[in-house]
C-alpha cells in the first residue's frame, strides 16, 4: 500500500508489526530517522538516494540497523508542521530537515530531539543554530549556499545574452524565504544595472501562467528561484522555456540535465549526503550542540550546449572553460 506523505521502512520480511514504530524502551527497536521534506518524493529520489548513501557510509543500513520515516509535504509549506509534530510524537531518533523554513518548523516542535538541517538560508541568522561552529542546541546540518551567489548568477546570464536589462524571476511566494530571496535579487540586480519583473508561483497553474504573460513583458531572460517546489516541477519549468525562448539560469544542476540552459549553485547531491553523514554520528552518540554547521562550497556550473544552440545563442568560450560539466 503507498501512503502519500509517509514510507515506513521496515525489516525485509520482518512480521507485520500494527503501528509505524516499535516502542523505544522494547530491546530490540531500531533507531528511526525521520526525514521531513516540503516535496514530493519522486523529483527527489536521487536526492533521497545520495541520503541514504551517507548514511550508509556512516554504518547504517536501511532496513539493517536504522528505518527511516518520511513525511512529504508534497509542495504545501502550511502542511510541515503538523507533520513535523507528527514525527516528534512518533519519538523519531533524529529528525532530518531539508529546508530552513522545514528546520525552522521543526526546531519549533522539539528542543530534544536531534536535528540535522539541509538549509539554503541563513541558519545563524534565523536563529536555527547560536553559532555555524558550535550550534549550541538540538539543530547542526549543512549550509547549501544559494543567496549569496545571486550576483553571480545575473552576470552568467548576462554572459551568455549580452545587453540583458531585464529579467523575469520565478518565484514562490508560499516559500517562506523568498522575501530574503527577492530582496538579495533585487540589490544583485541593482549593482549589474538589471531590473527584475517578479513572476509568482505557487502550483503547477500558476507556473502555465507566468510563462503564458512572458511575452507580453518580454523580458531578456529567467531566472528561476532556488525552491524545493520548482525542483519537484523542473520538467515542466525547463520545457516552458524552451516554449517561449527562453534563455534561464537555474540554482541546480538537475535543471541543466533537464534541458535548462544554465545552472549555477552548490551541490544538492553533496548536501544531501553529508546530512546522512550527520545523521549517522548522532546515532553514533555525537552532540549537534558540537558539530559544526557544513558549509556547501562544492558549486557546479553546468552548461547546456544543445539548449543554447536551439535558442540561438553562442556561449563564449572562456564561459565553456568555466563550466563543470557541459552538455552537448
């Protein structure tokens, strides 16, 4: 039976047992991570996967000697804390965040049990943990970087499509970060000579209509904001553009694989494996008040050649040098 918003992992042919988890004072119970996600859990199963390869680099197999709990929010923020609650209550081991607001939401729920973020925010900042080297309580995790290459990012595209003055942001207002995310965009902006026209998406409708009102704004470029709701739908986002002629820069790599133009940020992959590494050493016994907060600096430009010839555009050869990995 497929539960929607939950995937208990249990003993392979284990006996049935009637609730999701064994009681923990019982001898024989497994540690159970929770893993608490605003998505959906098919566009992140490789990300799921790189997960589940950190935590078995740290000695924990799935099914073996640790289960893990998922909790999806399938796109709805307003869903992630009841859901967090909910894992709270079933005595998760650990709980595994991915997302600032997700953390944030379950820092909230629990002062006890562990927390291990994969955050694109500000931890320091949001108060998640007191300081990046010794976070001080019950929440450490991985800082993927994705604000503060914004600037970055604009002057890519505008290497890529000269004369660029203005570009269309896609964005998802239900994200709680997206105020810190549009006002860094908008100073980015600012400081290249660009304006930004300000597309909001919050379902897979509102997605068909922004692209649908580009024409009449025409904009020079995209650039789609860093969100756990944009990277479930990337398939949808990327062929949108291609639509319209869209040249886009997009903050993973998985966009460009798609058939993005270009992609600029940290490593998900990476980031989603060190929190398995994490998660692994607090099962272990380790503290997150002493694990140091893990700065992503593992950042990846992809480039898609073969988008870029279909929308007409030449990518300059020391941009190519640049990249990654490239596309053809």
């Amino acid at each position: 039976m497929t539960m929607r918003r939950r995937d208990i992992l249990t003993l392979a042919g284990a006996t049935a047992i009637a609730h999701p988890f064994v009681a923990r004072a019982q001898q024989f119970a497994l540690p159970v991570v929770g893993f608490l996600h605003s998505g959906s859990p098919g566009p992140f199963a490789s990300l799921v996967a790189a997960f589940r390869d950190g935590l078995r680099e740290a000695g924990y197999v799935v099914g073996r000697n640790v289960l893990i709990d998922f909790r999806w929010a399938e796109g709805n923020y307003d869903l992630v804390p009841s859901l967090a609650l909910d894992l709270v209550r079933r005595e998760a081991t650990v709980i595994v965040a991915a997302g600032g607001s997700v953390a944030l939401a379950a820092k909230a729920t629990t002062r006890t049990i562990p927390i291990v973020f994969i955050s694109g925010g500000d931890p320091l900042g949001s108060g998640l943990v007191a300081g990046l080297d010794r976070p001080g309580g019950n929440a450490t995790g991985v800082n993927i970087v994705t604000a503060a290459l914004n600037q970055k990012r604009l002057s890519l595209l505008r290497e890529i499509v000269p004369n660029t003055t203005l570009v269309a942001v896609l964005l998802n207002t239900n994200n709680p970060n997206s105020s810190n995310q549009l006002t860094d965009l908008q100073q980015a902006a600012r400081s290249l000579g660009q304006a930004i026209h300000i597309a909001k998406a919050t379902s897979e409708r509102d997605i068909d209509t922004a692209f649908a009102s580009f024409p009449d704004i025409r904009p020079d470029a995209l650039f789609v904001g860093a969100d756990a709701f944009f990277y479930g739908r990337r398939n949808q986002i990327v062929r949108l553009a291609g639509r319209y002629g869209l040249p886009a820069l997009y903050s993973q790599r998985d966009f460009a694989l798609a058939g993005g133009l270009i992609s600029y940020g940290a490593s998900l992959a990476f980031g989603y494996r060190q929190a398995g590494l994490y998660a692994g050493r607090i099962l272990d016994g380790s503290s997150p008040a002493t694990l140091p907060v893990i700065q992503s600096t593992q950042l990846e430009l992809v480039i898609n050649q073969r988008t870029a010839r279909s929308l007409g555009l030449t990518v300059p050869p020391n941009l190519l040098a640049q990249a990654d990995e490239v596309i053809e």
